[in-house]
C-alpha cells in the first residue's frame, strides 16, 4: 500500500496577488514556490504557487488565462465555494487566532465556537470564499 506524506488542495483564485497577501499577511503560510511571472494587463503575477504554513500545504492557481480576466468575481461561484469546499486547519490557539484577524479586519471571520462533536472551530472565507476552518480539540 502506498505512503502518501502529506496533501496540498489546488485552489483556483481570481486574483493571485490578493489570494497570496491574504494566505501569507492573514494566515501566515510562506511562499515556497512559483511559476514564472508574466506581464498581463492585470498586472505582473504568476499563475500558480505553493504555500507553506507548519504541515499545511496549499496550492494556488489562476481561474483566468492572462488577458483574459473578467474586471469582477462572479458572484454566484463565490457564493458556491463556501459551501462546498472548507480546509480545515489545526491552530491550538484560536484565541489568539481570533484576536489577530479581528485586529486585520477579516470580515468573514466568525468567533470560536465549541462544537457537540468536541472540536473548537473559528471559521473564515478567503478572497474568492473558499471556507476555512480553523480547529483544535476542545
């Protein structure tokens, strides 16, 4: 049976610049890795990266080819994504957790809550409202 060491989710992004600045200035994930930068007219970014926080890993991938880009989000797949798709991630501190987003103004962001299952969870949406949930045992 193989061994897999790890998993990283390819999210596809509207925006890469603000999805990289709201996972590394928010959450605290590193940079690890990207494609080449290119010249578009939204400016210069690449298509695709790899981010690093601890053990979680994530990938980062453009919705729009270059030049291609609608001026705006749609707004009914941005309403989908929370539904459908949460990445939940361990934080033992989610006092602290909470506290930092507040002071970031992370509107999304909902208060730490206790769930029957025993797990305390904070919840969140990133740039194009993919859900997050941060976790620990309570």
């Amino acid at each position: 049976m193989m061994k897999l060491q790890g998993l990283a989710p390819l999210l596809q992004v509207f925006d890469m610049a603000e999805s990289v600045a709201f996972y590394r200035d928010v959450l605290g994930f590193e940079l690890v890795e990207h494609s080449p930068e290119i010249e578009a007219a939204e400016g210069r970014y690449f298509h695709w990266c790899w981010l690093r926080n601890g053990g979680g890993e994530l990938m980062l991938n453009t919705l729009h080819d270059a030049g291609e880009r609608p001026p705006a989000r749609d707004p009914a797949r941005t309403a989908r994504l929370g539904d459908d798709i949460c990445l939940y991630l361990g934080c033992a501190d989610l006092d602290g957790a909470w506290a930092e987003l507040q002071a970031r103004g992370v509107a999304s962001a909902r208060a730490p809550v206790t769930t029957p299952y025993g797990m305390r969870q904070l919840y969140l949406a990133d740039p194009d409202g993919y859900g997050i949930c941060l976790q620990w045992r309570a």
